[in-house]
C-alpha cells in the first residue's frame, strides 16, 4: 500500500477549486511514492458548496476515470493536512490505494450485505464468497429520527463492530456521496451518486490495517476531592444522587461554589461537562478519559431535587464524572492520541513518565514525532501511515484550540506530513457511540 494521493483547495467558483484540487492529486500520482491508480475517492465539501454536489462528483469522476467507487459528505469545514477551511467553499480529496476486493461502498440503495443475513434476497443472488466487513467509515444524515438505531445496526454487520465517522452537518442541504462499482440492488433504480438522508460509507475488510482513537478533548476535575462516582438515583436526564448523595451538593462542592453565589456558580457550572460511562474505569489513565466515555453538557440544575440535569438519559449504575473542556485540555488530549497511534506504529513501548505523564512529557512525544515526520526518508510514521482520516465536531475547529487552523497543526506536527482528510461534523462516531466535542482520529497503515 503506497501513501494516497490528496489535494484539497479553497475557490468561490467549484470549478477552480476543483481544478487545484486535480492538479494536486495528478502530481502526486506520478510519484514513486503515492499510488498512481486507487480506485476508492473520499469527498468532503463544505457546505457553501452543497448545492453543487452533484455537479462537483460528475466534475472529478469524470476526470479520474480510474476511480471507480466514491464516498464522503458535507460539514460546515472540512479538514486536510495543516489547515481547515471554515465558513469559506472549500473541498478535498483522498484517493486510498486500497484493493477492490477490500473494501465495500454502502448507502441507502446499496447496503451492507453479510453473510448473517441468510434471509436477504440480495444475497442470494451474489456469488460466493460474500464480502465480510470488518470495520467501516460511516456518514449519517443527523436528521434521521432512528440515526442512533441505524448506527447499531451497521455496527452489528462488522466483525469488529467498530465504526469511525460522523454526522454531516450544513447549512444548507445536508448531502452524502456514495458511488459503488458494484451498483445498486435490482429493482431500485440507478442513483446518481449524492444522496439526503440515512447513511453511507466504505466498509473495509480484515486485510486493510487501521488505527484509530477518540480525543475527548476534555480532562476530569481533580480538584476539591472530584472523582469518578456512581449514579444511584435519576430519572430521565435528571441526576439525583451520586454515591448516595444529592447531584447538586456533589457538583457545588468540587467546583467549590455556593448558590449562594449564584454568578459565580453559575460561570462554574456553564464551564463543566460530566463523562459518562457503563464501565467502574472511567479514566483510562490518570486524568485521561476512556474510549468509552461519553462526555455530555450539563443543562439544568434542579434545586428543589438537588438534582443535575444532562444532555443524555442516565440510568442508575452508571459512572460519571465531572470534567472541564478548555484551550489546554484539547490539546494534551489530540497529542496524546497521536502520541499512542505513533507508539503502535512503532511497534515499541514509550517509559510510562512519557506516554501518561505530564504535559512536558506529551510535549517532548510530540515534537519527536515531529522530527520523525520530517526526516530526510520519508520519517518512520510517514512511511507507515498510507493516509489519514479525520473527523472532529463542528465546535472544536479554531478557536477552540487557540487559533485558525491549530487543531490540524497539533496532528501534523504529531504524526508527521501524511496525507489527510476529514470534515467537521455534527456529532463524531467511533464504535457504535456517538460523541460530541471529539476528534476521531483514523490511520491506515501500509505495508
């Protein structure tokens, strides 16, 4: 697998944009080092350019003939290797250097087959063997009422069950592309390729090697005595009792404020969030959240319950904990991830003080793979990262890590100069989970 060919360019007119896009992929192409013909193309645009989906897809397949299979979507920013483009026209592409026999294009009009659906008549109309999907990069319609349901269901027909992804996210149409060389199932027409509503993506089988991690981008408090703690009474949304104490007082307590404040209370609360999870180990490592955690606003307070309203149904056993998101936060946590997708690439293991210890240390991680990534040879991880796919919340992007443009920075300086896509989404997806506020970070590896 040789690195995948991308470009990516910004242009009020979608024809010039597309232009350098070309321009960019074709000069790549022709070097030893990136793949001269993949047949697999992912699409992200911004939303300025949504009204002109289809004319952009006819527009770029029919100038890269050799790409027979195209997915990808909208977001209100799109992202490539050291810049995001928001609230401008914009779009990107990456061409994967992945074999047809491994992969699967999926959308609405052509789902994902699996041999555990002896009953569907579509397969029995396929030879064997039946493609089996082991993972899957997925883009959902956030509009769609039963979006959480389908997302099980698409999880439950991988051996893995883990998918990266997101919601696409617009202000004007809300489009996905999805273009398969296999077709569409009989008796449902021909489709043109951009597609509103449900769900669609590649599912990639178990020979194609990927890496990915979840930047929560938040730390849990560990000031005041916070930890993580039991729900022991709820109703609804409504946390009532933590460890058997009223939500309210807990909540109060750590952030050491009082009602009797109500300003500063209130300034508090507005700047903490509260992680939630199924499993007793909330954090992964100290002051690091795990995989699993879903990290959610708070509300509402409710003074007569003492009560703590969040942005999920709760239910009783869960753990929760309270946690703050900011400038600093963000950071560590997308270097740490970075930091642990370098680590498995290399195949070695980093002294603990350095992959879970202090910023410094994250800090000196970083900047070595910096180097790595810059090295005369290509640099270890960018000769082992074929290409990269990332997906972060429409709420993350500039100034939430300091400046235009720095959440890209922060992965390229980890990562080194890979090729690069994604977009900025309305809701992130790793496993069947859906996240807010996250970064999914995807990498394939080549040979």
């Amino acid at each position: 697998m040789k690195l995948f060919p991308y470009g990516h360019a910004t242009h009020p007119q979608w024809q010039f944009a597309a232009a350098l896009v070309l321009a960019q992929l074709r000069a790549q192409m022709a070097q030893a080092s990136y793949a001269s013909s993949p047949t697999l193309a992912i699409l992200y645009i911004t939303d300025h350019y949504a009204n002109q989906a289809q004319a952009i897809l006819d527009y770029l397949s029919a100038e890269l003939p050799e790409v027979t299979d195209w997915s990808g979507t909208v977001g209100v920013g799109i992202a490539s290797n050291n810049v995001e483009y928001f609230d401008e026209p914009a779009l990107c592409v990456m061409l994967c250097d992945v074999p047809a026999d491994q992969y699967r294009v999926f959308s609405g009009v052509a789902p994902l087959a699996t041999l555990e659906d002896p009953d569907d008549e579509f397969l029995k109309e396929l030879p064997p063997p039946v493609f089996q999907a082991h993972t899957a990069l997925i883009h959902v319609d956030g509009g769609m009422p039963d979006a959480a349901e389908m997302i099980a269901d698409l999880s439950a027909r991988t051996r893995t069950g883990y998918l990266f992804g997101g919601f696409a996210a617009s202000r004007s149409n809300t489009v996905q592309f999805s273009v398969s060389s296999d077709g569409n199932i009989n008796g449902q027409g021909a489709a043109s390729g951009v597609f509103a509503g449900g769900l669609s993506g590649v599912a990639f089988s178990d020979e194609v090697l990927l890496l990915s991690r979840v930047s929560q981008g938040c730390q849990p408090l560990t000031a005041n005595g916070s930890k993580t703690r039991t729900i022991t009474a709820c109703d609804g949304n409504l946390v009532i009792e933590l460890d058997g104490e009223p939500a309210l007082d807990v909540l109060l307590r750590d952030l050491n404020v009082s009602l009797e404040q109500p300003q500063q209370a209130l300034e508090a609360v507005r700047a903490t969030l509260v992680g939630l999870s199924q499993d007793s180990q909330i954090t992964s490592h100290p002051g690091i959240f795990g995989s699993d955690v879903r990290v959610r606003h708070i509300i509402g307070l409710d003074p007569a319950k003492r009560g703590v309203a969040v942005a999920q149904a709760v239910e009783m056993g869960m753990n929760l904990a309270f946690c703050q998101r900011n400038v600093a936060a963000a950071r560590t946590d997308l270097v740490r991830i970075c930091a642990e997708i370098r680590e498995e690439l290399e195949s070695q293991s980093q002294p603990e003080e350095m992959a879970w210890g202090d910023n410094a240390g994250l800090a000196e991680l970083a900047d070595r793979s910096f180097q790595y990534g810059q090295s005369d040879n290509g640099g270890l991880p960018a000769k082992r990262i074929a290409g990269a796919i990332y997906v972060s919340c429409s709420g993350r992007g500039g100034p939430h890590f300091g400046s235009p443009s720095a959440e890209l920075q922060i992965v390229r300086k980890a990562l080194g100069d890979v090729p690069l896509v994604g977009f900025f989404a309305g809701g992130e997806i790793a496993r069947h989970h859906v996240y807010g506020y996250t970064g999914v970070l995807t990498v394939f590896m080549a040979d």
